[in-house]
C-alpha cells in the first residue's frame, strides 16, 4: 500500500496515511452525542424529561422538532448486525407494539402541543419495512393527528429499508405516506461476502428498489456498504464499488464492521478466520475513498459520502452541517424526540433512553408513563465540549474566539490540557493551531474521531479510573 497519498479530486480533500491509522487508530466513539450513551444513568427518569421539555416549552418562538421511531423487527437475522432487534416471522407481535408505538406518540404529541412543527423525521430499526402497507399508513395517519409536519419541499422524512421486504409498489406507496429520502442497506454485492453474513439480497433487488425510489420521486437515495465482513478482498470491495457508482445513489455511507462477539450474540455465527486482515481493511477504506471522490462524491466526514447537489454537502459548505443520533442533519436547531424501544431523545440539555425490551415498555405506558429508562441532564462544561465536537465532526474547523464570546471561558487556559493533547496530532500533521482556529488538515479528516476524544472529559476521567469498565466502543478507523 502507498503510504501517504492525497485521495481524490474533490474538496474537502482527504489524505491517507495508512502507517499513521495504524498507530493511532483506537476504541472511541462515534459521538452521535456528546456525553456519549455509555455516561447516561437511572437517576434521570421520566420526571426530568418533563421538565426538560417544559424549560423548552418556556423559551416561546418557533422551535422545529426532529421525530425518530424505532421499529425493532426484522425477519430474518444479519450476523454483523449490532442493532436492538427482534427477530421474527409473527408479524402479530408488530400489531401489539405499535399500539403502544401509537400511545407513546400521543403522551409525546401532548407534551409538544402548539409546539409541534416536524421538520425531520426518521424510522430505523430493525426493519422498518417489517410494517405492512396498511400499518404504516395507519402509523402515519396518527404521527399526523399528533404532530404537525413542514411542507414536502422542506422536511426531510427518511425511512430505512431492506430491499428484501420491498417491491415497486411498496416504494411508491412509501412516497405517498410522505416519505421523501429512502436509506437501504447494501452491506455489499458479493455473493460469497452475503453469504458468510446471512443477508442474500440479488444485485437485482436493490436497483429495483433504486429505480422505484426515482420513479416515485424520492429527494435522496442512499446506500449503506459496510467493509471488513468475512470473506471481503480489496478485488470484491472493488466490484461492489464499481456497482454502486453505476447505481448513482445520492448518499453513500461506508462502515467499519466492529466484531465484538462478546457484546453482539449474532456476531458469534461469523467465522474469524474469514474476517480480513486489518491492512487489508485498510486497504478497502483507501480503494473505497479513492474510487467515490473520482466519481464526484464529497467526502462529508467520518464514513458518510454525497453528491455535490446533495443537502448534506451544501449544508457543510454554508456551516450548517449538524450531527445527531441518526447521522449527519441538516437540522441543527431541532430537539429530537424519540419513540419506541432503545429510542434516544435529544431535547433541550438533556438526552434520554428509552427501555431497551418489549415487556419493560409495555409495562411503562401501561402505567401512563413515557418508557425512560435513563438519561443525563448537560452542565454549562457538557454543553461547551459537544459544541466543540460538532464543529469539528462537522466542519473539520473551530474557531476558539467564537466559543470566548458564547461561554464564559478564555479558550486557551480552559482547554490548556487538551490543547497540549492536540500539538502531539499537530505533530503528526493532522491539524494546525493559532492563535484563533484549530483547523483538521487532510490527513486528519479520517482520523477525526481521535481528534474530538481530545475534549472528552469522560473518556479521560475514565482512563484515569483503573476501577473503570472496559470500553464497548468501536475502533476509530
């Protein structure tokens, strides 16, 4: 492998230095928050969301929100697969859930009522597309009784398929029911690499569901490819690649597969001895990187890719860019409210989880109570360090006298222990500091996750902490 070369023609430019990936590439996380998930506790409960969400409610003006529903069934099971699933064939139990998925909309739509315009909506799983047809318009109809919804041409109201569940008719219906951006999972093209992970899906399935997705008028299709599964080589990752291009999806995100068999049960049924090696997963990020920014992709940040013309790109070229538990947004100023199990919701200073299995939820609402099983409530500290992450997961950028004129702080001296932190990765060329910005360089761009745990105070009291659990994040390339 070359060492170091730049990547690609469009900006913002990436450059891969594979020798330093490998020495500093690490357990970290993925910070969709900040503080991440694993610092929530159960001392926040129920009570303090209400007051989370009254603090907001006092503020007055117009206040979008972003609505996340999690839809936990799947048919069949994927062995990479990390998520909170279930999996069955008795679609009756989806009947069950949803009538309290519908209660817990509705004890939401009450706490936000007068303040309910939905900017951003988002279903994920499991398998969305376990619903049936005459479910979803049902489930709709109610998100719609509850919580008023932007026009078409301005909310962004994604869903997550499998192309296994789908057929033409199912996509434009999905269109009809409001959806207008549709994610399906890809993972890859070889049919040796579906094989070894139990997901067989025909090339053939998934550019159906393309071409239905553009007959029905969809605003973005996107792809989600994964590298690192059993049985992967630079050559197949190369051939999935060039059919991907071919596709002309308008969103393309490339994972790192994190085998952890003693967290994830489904992982136990992958063979070791066919994962790649971590060169070769090297190898593959570099090839995936190289051949997604020729064809005119830009690099977003962390393993998300788009077209020029897309939200997402334009949004990161005006500033506007914003990350959360689903990904990169475009909707920056919108609390999250969540439903359904394991569902993070994001709403003023404070994040909340719900319960994470079935008889715990229904128990829950049951009891007329929201199903929060624990949270955190953000100091003035918290809310600071994730402002300086999402700059930087965001912009690659922070400029250290904006952050002196929002917080009582003077930049240098509050963060003087993690700015010495960050002259090793100046060393290293992966980002410059003066007197007023702290800019990523492109080489540091895919090591950026690094970067960031430079700001988290939790992560470093931990480390400190030879009391403390072992980590259960992912490694950051």
């Amino acid at each position: 492998m070359t060492q170091s070369h730049h990547i690609g023609p469009t900006s913002p430019a990436i450059e891969f230095d594979a020798a330093l990936i490998g020495k500093l590439s690490q357990l970290g996380p993925r910070y969709t928050s900040y503080p991440t998930a694993d610092r929530f506790t159960e001392s926040f409960g129920y009570r303090d969301y209400l007051q989370a969400v009254a603090a907001v409610r006092r503020l007055g003006g117009r206040h979008p929100l972003s609505l996340y529903l999690h839809i936990p069934f799947c048919e069949s099971l994927c062995y990479y697969c990390a998520c909170n699933k279930i999996i069955t064939r008795d679609h009756s139990k989806a009947d069950t859930y949803l009538g309290y998925l519908k209660r817990e909309i509705e004890m939401q739509g009450h706490l936000f009522a007068g303040a309910n315009q939905v900017e951003q909506l988002h279903f994920g799983g499991g398998t969305p597309t376990y619903l049936s047809n005459e479910q979803m318009d049902d489930l709709m109809r109610h998100l719609r009784r509850w919580f008023s919804f932007a026009p078409d041409a301005i909310g962004e109201y994604s869903i997550e398929i499998d192309p296994r569940t789908v057929d033409r008719e199912r996509i434009l219906s999905l269109r009809r029911q409001g959806f207008n951006r549709l994610s399906m999972g890809v993972q890859d093209f070889d049919p040796d690499v579906q094989a070894a992970v139990n997901r067989i899906q025909p090339e053939s399935m998934t550019l159906d569901a393309i071409a239905a997705a553009r007959e029905a008028g969809f605003r973005s299709v996107s792809i989600d490819l994964i590298y690192g599964l059993p049985k992967q080589n630079v050559i197949s990752m190369g051939q999935t690649l060039s059919k991907v291009i071919a596709a002309d999806p308008d969103r393309i995100s490339i994972y790192n597969y994190a085998h952890m068999p003693h967290l994830f049960k489904a992982q136990r049924q992958i063979d070791d001895a066919a994962l790649p090696t971590a060169e070769a997963k090297l190898d593959m990020l570099a090839l995936c990187i190289r051949r997604l920014t020729k064809a005119g992709y830009v690099y977003i940040g962390m393993d998300h890719f788009a077209k020029p013309g897309d939200d997402l790109a334009i949004a990161q070229a005006q500033g506007r860019l914003h990350r959360n538990f689903q990904g990169y947004s475009t909707h920056a100023d919108a609390d999250l409210v969540s439903c359904g199990v394991s569902a993070i919701s994001a709403v003023g200073t404070t994040y909340s989880q719900n319960v994470k299995t079935l008889a715990a939820y229904y128990n829950h609402l049951d009891n007329n109570e929201l199903p929060i099983a624990r949270g955190i409530k953000l100091g003035m500290d918290d809310v600071l360090r994730r402002s300086i992450i999402q700059m930087l997961m965001c912009n690659f950028e922070l400029s250290m006298s904006s952050l002196e004129q929002a917080y009582p702080i003077t930049f240098s001296t509050y963060f003087a222990a993690e700015v010495e932190k960050l002259r090793g990765f100046e060393r290293d060329g992966l980002l410059t500091i003066d007197d007023e910005w702290i800019t990523v360089l492109p080489k540091g761009r895919l090591l950026i996750r690094n970067i960031c745990m430079a700001f988290d105070r939790y992560l470093s009291e931990r480390r400190a902490d030879p009391q403390s659990v072992p980590l259960r994040y992912s490694k950051t390339i």
